[in-house]
C-alpha cells in the first residue's frame, strides 16, 4: 500500500508512521516540515515526506490535485477541521484510492445522554470545534454509504503521550497542578470534582488506525471512539497522581463561577471546554469490529507522560 498520511509528524503520526512502515506501507508523509516527530524511529528513514503548507494549497484550490499526484492507495487526514476541507478532498480522490482514514474527536458528542457514550449517540456538539467536527463525519459517512467513498472515521479521546503534558487533573494544560499534587500542596477542583474526562495514548490512536486499516470491510462506512478503557472523574485522577507522587491528595472544592476566577483565563477556558464535555466514551464499537484492544488505561498514559516531562523537562525541578 502507498498510504499518504496528512500531518503524519504530531502526535500520533509519531507512532503511526512506524507502525505503517513496519507493516509494510510506503509512507508519504505530508506537512509543512516545521517540526518532527516527538520521538526518533529507524523507520523516519524509509519515509517520502513532501512539504505542502494545506491552509495554503486550499486557499489555492490545489491541496486535492497535490494529493492526488502523489498516487496514494490510502490516505489518513490527520488534520481536517472544517467540511469545506473535508469536501475538498474527497472531490479529488474519489475513485483513486482504496482507503480514507479521517482522525475526528470525541468532541462530535455534546453533553453525555447514556454512558458511556457509544457511536449512534445522537450528535449534539457545541463550540466550533466540535460542530466543524461532526459535519465532517456526517459529510464522510453519507459519502461512504452512498457514493462509495471509503472513508473511515476514528474519534480520540484526549491525545497522551511523552513528549507534550497531558490534560491535568483540572481540566486544563498547566502543569502546575502536577507540581502541586507532587508536593502534597492543596488543589482546588471545580465543582465537586465529579466531571470526567478521557485519555487516550497517542500509540493506541495509533493501533486503532491500523486495526482500522486491517479491518477494511467493517471499518468503511463507519466511526469509532477511539479512548482509553475508561474515563476519569477530576477527583479521582487527583488522588490518583497525588498517591503516585507519594503524597496525600490534598483536593478541595469551588464552584464553577468562583473556582474559574482562581485560575488563569486561558486554563479557565481549557477547563470549562472539558468540564462542559465530561466525555465518558465505549470502545465496544472498536473492540467488537477492529479488534481494538488499548494498551494503556488512562493513568498508566498520564504516568507515562508525567514522568517523561519529569525526566526530559524538569517539570518538578
Ligand atoms: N490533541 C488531542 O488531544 C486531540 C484529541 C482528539 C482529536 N484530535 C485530533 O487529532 C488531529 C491532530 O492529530 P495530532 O494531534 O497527531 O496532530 P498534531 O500533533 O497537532 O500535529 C499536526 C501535524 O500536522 C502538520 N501540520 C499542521 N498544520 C499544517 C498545515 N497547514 N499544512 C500541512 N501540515 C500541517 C504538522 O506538521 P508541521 O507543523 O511541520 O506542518 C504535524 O505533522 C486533529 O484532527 C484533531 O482534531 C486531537
């Protein structure tokens, strides 16, 4: 397979490029070339990267002939947000390719109904985000099923790995509340703490886009969660880390309205986004039809990728 990955050098493009190599794809990796992967792999070495600035080439109207003259057999779009995009590209590779991943978000879900949340959820998303989302997959699955188009969807939960610092305990990115939980300090928690949220490590994204690419016949036409085994409530990921660090959780509780004048505006709005979601998503869809089988719970993630920033940036220094 000559598979075409769309910003193959993030996160999960650091672990799904190897895994695409490794299984014998040739892999064309297509970015601005303004960074690389979070970790070095022999495998980088095997790989044909091309540098299209995409926000660029669409304005152009060029982005769909640009990959479509790199003759893919499959192509993963990592970084697709708006249906205009989206609609882009399928309009140029329609009948060219066996294989269209797109990588979507959980963020198509709006508040949770039954949970955990499966895949036929009706989707009532909000914030931009979100909603450019779900358009997205509503757009790639009606192409699917009716025009042929053999798109894919996978939904991750909160991306994980070493190399960035995961979503705290919060709700946001500081990593501050890390410090804190390490030193035993006191933690305040919005609300009573019992929000969620859901991890997932950038790896098992990975696995799931090639269970997906292994699983042809029952992944076409369809979109999977794509998280950790379960999610965590706010305060039970608190007292979780805090018994890691060696230390008593220290938590305490505000409400909504007085915890977010605590905080900076920008881990105010980062929280708020999370709370207001709570995902709590199933991967039994994932299981059942890709063999899906994450290998980290969402703690060992978080662990993995503390420890990471504790040894690589200092982060308790
Ligand atoms: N992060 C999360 O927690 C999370 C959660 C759920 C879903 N998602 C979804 O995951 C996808 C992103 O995947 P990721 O987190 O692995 O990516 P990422 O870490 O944000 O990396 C983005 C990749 O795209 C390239 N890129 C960015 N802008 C580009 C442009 N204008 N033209 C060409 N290449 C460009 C980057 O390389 P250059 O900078 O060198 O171009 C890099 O390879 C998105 O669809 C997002 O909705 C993320």
């Amino acid at each position: 397979m000559r598979t075409v990955i769309i910003g193959g050098t993030g996160h999960v493009g650091t672990y799904l490029v190897p895994r695409l190599v490794e299984a014998g794809h040739e892999v064309i990796c297509v970015s601005r070339q303004l960074r690389e992967a979070y970790q070095s792999h022999p495998a980088w070495q095997a790989v044909t990267q091309v540098q299209i600035d995409r926000s660029l080439a669409e304005e152009k109207n060029l982005f769909g002939e640009q990959i479509r003259e790199l003759k893919p057999d499959v192509v993963i779009d990592m970084i697709c947000f708006t249906q205009a995009s989206a609609m882009h590209l399928v309009n140029a590779l329609r009948g060219q390719i066996q294989h269209f991943l797109h990588c979507g978000t959980i963020w198509v879900h709006g508040p949770s109904v039954e949970v955990p949340t499966k895949e036929t959820q009706i989707r009532k998303p909000f914030g931009e985000y979100g909603v450019n989302k779900a358009a997205i997959e509503a757009y790639l699955l009606k192409e699917a099923r009716l025009s042929g188009f053999p798109a894919t969807v996978l939904h991750p939960g909160h991306i994980v790995g070493p190399g960035w610092v995961p979503l705290n305990p919060t709700g946001n990115f500081n990593p501050e509340v890390f410090k804190k939980l390490a030193k035993g300090e006191k933690v305040l928690l919005p609300n009573i703490g019992m929000e969620t949220v859901h991890h997932v490590h950038a790896d098992d994204v990975a696995q799931a886009f090639m269970q997906a690419l292994n699983h042809w016949n029952s992944s076409v036409g369809e979109s999977f969660h794509v998280v950790s085994p379960a999610a965590l409530t706010l305060r039970g990921y608190a007292e979780a880390m805090a018994v890691w660090f060696g230390q008593p959780a220290r938590l305490d509780y505000l409400a909504w309205e007085e915890w977010k004048t605590t905080v900076s505006e920008e881990d105010a709005t980062a929280t708020w986004d999370h709370i207001a979601h709570s995902p709590n998503c199933s991967i039994s869809k994932a299981q059942r039809l890709l063999g899906y089988e994450p290998r980290y719970r969402s703690l060992e993630a978080v662990q993995e990728s503390v420890k990471w920033q504790i040894d690589n940036n200092g982060l308790l220094g």
